[in-house]
C-alpha cells in the first residue's frame, strides 16, 4: 500500500538506524559483515542492493541498484539491538562461530561498542533458551514501553532521524490467529488485558510501529503479518515486511519448481530435510517452534505449482520437511531433497539435492538488503505490506492470499517497483526546477 507523499522525500539524509531483536549468529554476521565491508575487508556477495543490477527500463541496459533508486549508503548504518543474553556484539559473534576469528579481532572495537538492551522474554514461547537479560516478567503494555524506551534513547545517542527494525530473533512457538489480531482496537483491548496469545515479537512489533519503525520480520514468528497490523501500518505510512527469510532450501525450490512447471513435468513427492547445530537449531527441536517453521516451509511448493490447477501433475504431491538439531555442524547447515518427478507417459525420475550452506552467510546479505529497502520504501511513501519484497522471504505480507512465491516473479515485482520509485524520485528532483521556472 503506497500513501500519497513521500516519507520525508527521497533522499537519504543522515544516519539510519538499524536495531535487530536477537544478537545471534544471523545479524551479528550482518553487522560484522557492514564493518567489514566499509573497511575493505570483504566483498558484500549475495547482496542484490550492493553486488546486484536493475534494467533501467528505458532500453539503456542494467546499472546497479544505487544508481537507479537513492539508497543509503553502508556508512550511513548505526546498529543497536536486544538480546535475551548480555554479550556484546563481538562476544555474540564468537559465539556463533560463523566468522573467522582474525576477521571479528579486526572488527572488535565496533562490536564490542554494541552491547544489546535487554529483551522480552516469555517461556511459553520461545523454548530451549536459558535467558539472562531480560526485564523481571511484567505486562504487556510495560514491556511494550520498554522498547520503546531503547528505541527514543537510540535516536537520540545516534542521531538517526529513521529506522528500521529486523526481527532475527528464534523461533517463537506456534502461534495461533485469533480476533484479537483483527483490528488495532482488538489488539489494543489483548495488550491492556495481558492476554496470553500476544507474543514477544508482537510487543517489540508494536512498539516499533508506535514509533515510526519499519518493521522487517526475518524469522517464522507471526510478528506482524495479521490486519491489526497492516492498518496501523498503512494509516500511520509505515512499511512491514516478512516472514522467514528465504536462504537455503527453500531458495532452491523457489528456484528449481518454476522450472519443472514451466516444463510440465509432474511432481509426485518433495522430501527435505536438514541437519543444524546453531542456537536456532536447538529452539527448533521443540515441536511447537518447529511448527512455526514448518508452516513458512510448506507453503511455498503449493504456491508455485497450484495443484488446483494443474491435478494431474501436482494435486497429489507428497510434500515433507524435516529439520534435525545436531550441534557438531553449528551454522553450516546441511539440506537433502528428493525429488520424485514424472514425465512422459508418466515415466518416473528423481532428482537428488545436497546443499551444504552456510545459513547466517546466506542471511546476512538478505538481512542487509532488507534494512535498506525497508528504509527506502519508507521514504518513498509505502506503508503496510510491502508485496514487493516477497523475494526475500518464505512467507511474503500481502493484502490478499495467495502470495507470489515464484522467485522469478518475484524478482520481477521489485525490479518494477524499483524503476517505479526511481521515476517518482525523477519528478522530485525536476519539481524544484520547475518552481524556479
């Protein structure tokens, strides 16, 4: 949903402010990668908004995406953040074991400069985590101005007129739609009364929204993907955008089924499954995070191949996933598909998928790229779901289901949208010569 100004126009001006709930392995390899980039120490790949081009839809070919929309620049981020854990930025790193060790000694006085506030914690939804640095339980609407707190006392420490929230926090436990997610009044009515369906990552959700933050949710949470929401977000021009970021597995069937549909062959079966041993992977072996998971994973292949349309190919798809914690592997996460196709005359074929990624160095890229579109969709005047981020996650915010989940589509829609912002931004920069005409 687009308003009809510009937030605060379209150029960037100052510092952007970048606060992640959840210092873990995927946003400190976000924020250490930043530092490492604007030191030269490293090329910022799988980034569309840095290493990326965009046809400039005037028949001149492609040029990268900072000369067709007007995004800020790396040295423009400051980063805070909360955390369930008290270690800074570089401790959380080393933790993680995702970066070098050479390459965070580098980077320590950045880091370290960045120690988490502290966190909402509920054990009914975030499982498996033995959380020290969080504020004593209370109500809902005192942790709510909480954030808010952390939030109005970063803008002022850092200067940043605008920000962006990422939520990167783990898995919350399955959670359930209810009436009270209908409206803001609903909501609002839950939040005063405590009740116990309103998650953390709504609370910080809301508070950002409260404050003018746009709200980009990279995990499985329902953290802002509900009408409640999008309302207070489209009245109040603020952009939301989410869920679950699209990195490894995922990204390969958002690949990999176009194709096989665009080819009219059948799928009879797509098994997955994977091996992880980050912190991630410990909360998602309780079942009602992994159900959160789960939920994002399995839609996608249903919005790609439309079974309903096409029956006799994929209306009796075997679709299952599977996500195992084995703490050897750490962050270097380990998928396996198959894939059970037919063909001709309905003769049988499988294809065989071994990815062995990386997760948060799949991440981080995504987490960067979405910190700054976020900010330039705000400028430009989107408020509520912003469609036309759905590349970058699972489960994509939109107004009506279904969702796009082809990626080439999806890639289709930003590079329109991008070509329609770099127009408006056209008009903009020519209107003050036309006043002095």
């Amino acid at each position: 949903m687009r308003s009809n100004e510009p937030a605060n126009g379209f150029v960037p001006r100052g510092p952007l402010g970048v606060v992640v709930v959840g210092m873990g392995a995927v946003s400190t390899s976000f924020i250490a990668g930043v530092h490492a980039v604007r030191k030269g120490l490293g090329r910022p790949f799988g980034s569309l908004t840095q290493m990326g081009r965009l046809h400039d839809g005037e028949g001149n070919g492609t040029v990268p995406f900072a000369e067709l929309v007007p995004l800020a620049g790396l040295d423009d981020l400051v980063f805070g953040g909360w955390d369930l854990f008290p270690d800074d930025a570089y401790v959380s790193a080393r933790k993680a074991r995702v970066l070098d060790r050479d390459l965070l000694e580098e980077l320590r006085p950045e880091l370290e400069a960045i120690r988490p506030w502290k966190g909402i914690f509920d054990p009914r939804f975030v499982r498996r985590i033995e959380a020290t640095h969080f504020h004593a339980p209370r109500s809902h609407a005192a942790s709510v101005e909480s954030v808010e707190r952390d939030i109005r006392r970063f803008r002022r420490s850092t200067g940043a007129s605008r920000m962006v929230m990422l939520f990167t926090a783990s898995t919350e436990a399955h959670a359930d739609l209810g009436t009270i997610h209908d409206d803001p009044a609903a909501f609002e009515k839950a939040l005063r009364q405590d009740d116990p369906r309103i998650s953390p990552g709504m609370i910080y959700a809301y508070a950002a929204l409260r404050q003018g933050v746009t709200v980009i949710n990279c995990t499985p949470n329902r953290v802002a993907d509900f009408p409640a929401f999008e309302e207070i977000g489209a009245s109040h021009g603020i952009p939301i955008a989410g869920r679950d970021l699209k990195t490894g597995q995922t990204l390969m069937k958002t690949i990999l089924a176009p194709g096989l549909k665009m080819r009219a062959l059948g799928v009879a079966g797509w098994y997955s499954t994977n091996i992880l041993g980050n912190r991630d992977g410990a909360v998602l072996d309780d079942p009602e995070c992994f159900l959160s998971k789960q939920e994002s994973k399995l839609s996608v292949l249903n919005g790609i191949l439309e079974p309903d349309l096409y029956p006799e190919m994929y209306g009796d798809l075997v679709h299952n996933v599977r996500i195992d914690y084995y703490p050897p592997r750490g962050d270097n996460k380990e998928a396996w598909d198959n894939i059970d196709v037919f063909g001709w005359l309905g003769y049988q074929m499988q294809i065989k998928i071994n990815f062995l990624c990386r997760d948060s160095i799949l991440a981080a890229p995504l987490a960067l790229d979405l910190a700054l579109l976020g900010d330039l969709a705000q400028r430009a005047g989107e408020s509520g779901f912003v469609e036309w981020m759905s590349l970058f996650f699972k489960s994509p915010t939109v107004h009506e289901e279904p969702a796009v989940h082809d990626l080439f589509q999806q890639y289709a829609m930003l590079e329109t949208a991008m070509r329609d912002i770099a127009a408006r931004f056209a008009e903009e920069r020519m209107e003050p010569r036309r006043s002095a005409l």
